[in-house]
C-alpha cells in the first residue's frame, strides 16, 4: 500500500469522522461509507490494495475477534442467566434451520453446485453481525430483551457455524471424512474455545484488577493489556487448534463477569480498536471485491443472494420464535436484523484460499450477499427500529406486561454512551 493510498483510506476517515454525530439516525452506517469508499476508490484507480487474501482474511479475523471481546465484556452473565430461552431458540433451532433452508434455495436456483456447495455457501451466510445495524441494539425505544438477544446471537453464532463451514468445505472438496474424526474435530473446536476463553478472560481481569490495587499499572497500559488479553485469547486457542472466535468471545464474557463495572473502562480502547480495524476491513472489501462481485453477477447468484437475507433468515427465526407468544412485528424485526458481515467475510475468504473448484463462484454469492446486507441492513436500521419501538410504545401497560418482549431483565452495561431515547420512555428498559 502506497503512501497515496494510505493518505485516501485517512481522509475519508477524518472526513466521516467529522460528521459522525450529525448523521445519527439517518439511513447511512460506517460499513455502507466505507465499503462504498473502497468500492469507488478501486473503480475509479485512486486505490487498488493487493489482493493477497491471506493478509486481509488476518485482518478481518482479529478485527471480528476484538470486537466480539468488546462486546461480550459489556454483556451482564448474570442478568442474561435470567432468561436464556430467546438467544438459546435463535442459535439452537433458528441457526440451523437458517442453513438448511439458504442450503435447499441455493440448490435450486444454482442446480450446477453441488450439495455440499450449496451448503458451504449457506453456512458462511448463517452467521449475522449486529454492528451493521447497531442502532438497533443502541436504541433503547426497542425492548431490552430483544436487544440483547440479538447481539448475544452474533456473538455466538461465528464461532458455533465455523465447524459446519469446515465440514462442508472438506466435503466439497472430496476428502475422506469419518464422523469420529468430526466428532472430535467439533469438541475440540468448541469445548478447547471455551476453556481457553474463560482461562485468559478471568486471568487477564483478574491480575489487571490486582495490579490496578496495588497502583502498579498505568491507566492506558490496563487498557492497552485488556487488548492484549483478547488477542491472546483469539490468538492461544487458534494455535491450540480451538475456534479463536468462540475463545475471544467467551473471553470477554468471563473478563466482563470478574471485572464488573470496571470493564466498562478497560475495555473502551479495545472497543475503539475494534472500530477502526472495522473501517479498514471494510474498506479493504470493498476494494479488493465488490467490483469482482458485480462481475459475477447472474439471475442464479442474486436469486441466491435475495434468498440468504429474507427466506433464509426470515422463516427460520418465525419458526424458532413460534410458541413463545412474541407479536409477529418482533419475529419480522428480529428476522430481519440479521445482518452478514465481517464473520462471512472471514469464512469466504477461507474458500479462496483452499483448492476449491468453482471457489470464485461461491465468494462471489457470499461477497453480493454481504454488500446487499451492508446497504440494506443499514439503510434500515435506525428507521425500523424507531417504527418497532412506536408499535411497542403504542400497546397498553397491560398488553406490555403480559408479551415475552418486556419480561422484567436485570439492567445490564451498555457499550453505547450516546444511546438515543424516544418519546415515551424506554419500555424495553435499561441497556443490552
């Protein structure tokens, strides 16, 4: 990358930096200014970074890693301990029938891939990414149940699809699997993430609040260490064999648990770290292949792309949220909010990197996909949530009281200082 280059990325962050506040609420995100920004920049030959998906599938993975940290830190375990039940159906019942049906649309409109193809392709599509519809979760108009819900759901579900993804990408590739091998393959991938996640989370809270006791730690080094403490965990289960994604987030989780409100402090320079390579992952997407993307265009790929978003998405959740009594405006809204973003990019980029037939194909319906969420997902987060949160608002105290939307949930920590309020309150109550 060229000094010129790197000079163009600064500036478009300085100038959306400038603005930043004053287009709050408006249908317009980070990821649609940048992803945008790379897309432009790369088709009019002002910037045109290398295309060695290795180097941008590292940056993409540790970006998704520190921020699923950053976010798991904010959550209160023990509030979400009350009611488990909504994130528990999302992820349990709705994740799989996600990839199920995205398998059987993708089969049908592209019967040239195989099984297994179309398979792959669902499941690097499952997983969802709450940051490109963050007004959502910061909107505290919408109920705080579902709020958490959805950013517990991303949370998990990248480290929970990974296996699945390399399942199905050793059988599109041919190779010989036995269910021994992935048995053992999934318990290490998990259940390895999960002890390495909780090992560096509690640690690392744990001696920085001791340190921080004692007077021996500088105020930026505590933050610069809780950076470190996610990264080490991303980076220990990676080298461990274990999901890194799982670790990071599970991490934050038990450094969130040990260092209480504490963290909401020690964990902001991670947060802004997170964001900034967020910026830089996006941009870089939309550089290296948007354009690559649209090239690849055909009925068959946008047909699949479409059908990702809504009916793979859209009536897996209404099943999953079926008999728990929520209104069908919160199973469309929570249908819709399920945004693909920085984890389906990371799993993609894992197709180009393997000898895979017809691996160009596939990125390209996973790349259209992505953009179609960055766009769509932004543009309509903040108005949605603002028109959800009136439907809310708008029910009697008594209807209130008896929807599964407003059970009573502990007040949590919210990662968002600037969180918008409505008119009339908060119903949903507190932060996620």
């Amino acid at each position: 990358m060229s000094f010129v280059e790197v000079c163009v990325i600064a500036l478009a962050l300085v100038s959306y930096a400038l603005i930043s506040k004053r287009i709050e609420g408006w249908p317009l995100s980070m990821p649609m200014v940048f992803v945008g920004m790379g897309w432009i920049t790369e088709a009019t030959g002002v910037v045109s970074l290398s295309t060695d998906t290795g180097q941008v599938a590292v940056l993409a993975e540790v970006t998704l890693a520190i921020i699923l940290f950053g976010d798991a830190v904010r959550i209160n375990v023990r509030a979400l301990g009350h009611d488990l039940s909504l994130p528990a159906r999302l992820l349990l019942i709705g994740l799989p029938l996600s990839i199920a049906a995205t398998t059987a649309v993708v089969a049908l409109v592209l019967p040239r891939l195989s099984l297994a193809e179309a398979a792959l392709v669902a499941a690097v599509l499952a997983p969802t990414d709450a940051a490109l519809g963050k007004e959502v979760v910061e909107d505290e108009s919408v109920p705080q149940r579902i709020r958490r819900s959805l950013n517990v759901e991303s949370g998990l579900n990248d480290g929970m699809v990974l296996p699945a993804v390399l399942i199905f990408l050793a059988l599109a590739k041919g190779e010989e699997t036995t269910a021994g091998f992935w048995g053992r393959f999934v318990f290490q991938q998990v259940g390895l993430g999960v002890v390495i996640g909780v090992l560096a989370g509690a640690a690392g809270a744990w001696l920085l609040l001791r340190a921080q006791d004692r007077d021996w730690v500088e105020g930026i080094y505590a933050q610069l260490g809780t950076l470190a403490v996610a990264t080490l965990a991303f980076a220990g289960a990676d080298t461990a064999g274990a999901n890194g994604f799982i670790a990071a987030f599970v991490a934050g989780l038990a450094f969130g648990t040990i260092a209480g409100r504490q963290g909401d402090h020690l964990v902001e320079y991670t947060e802004d770290s997170g964001q900034l390579l967020a910026v830089v992952s996006f941009f870089a997407f939309g550089n290296l292949f948007v354009n690559d993307a649209l090239r690849a265009l055909s009925p068959g790929v946008v047909a699949a792309s479409v059908a990702a978003l809504t009916l793979g998405r859209l009536l897996p959740v209404a099943f999953a949220m079926a008999g728990t009594g929520a209104g069908w405006p919160t199973k469309a809204f929570v249908g819709w909010f399920g945004p693909r973003g920085l984890a389906s990019i990371v799993f993609g980029l894992l197709l180009l990197e393997e000898d895979l037939a017809g691996a160009e194909e596939l990125f390209a319906i996973i790349a259209l996909t992505v953009v179609a969420s960055v766009f769509a997902h932004g543009a309509s987060a903040a108005p949605w949530s603002r028109a959800y949160g009136r439907w809310f608002a708008a029910m009697s105290t008594h209807e209130r009281q008896s929807m599964p939307e407003s059970l009573p949930v502990p007040p949590g920590r919210s990662r968002w200082s600037t969180a918008r309020s409505h008119p009339g309150g908060d119903p949903g109550g507190g932060d996620p």
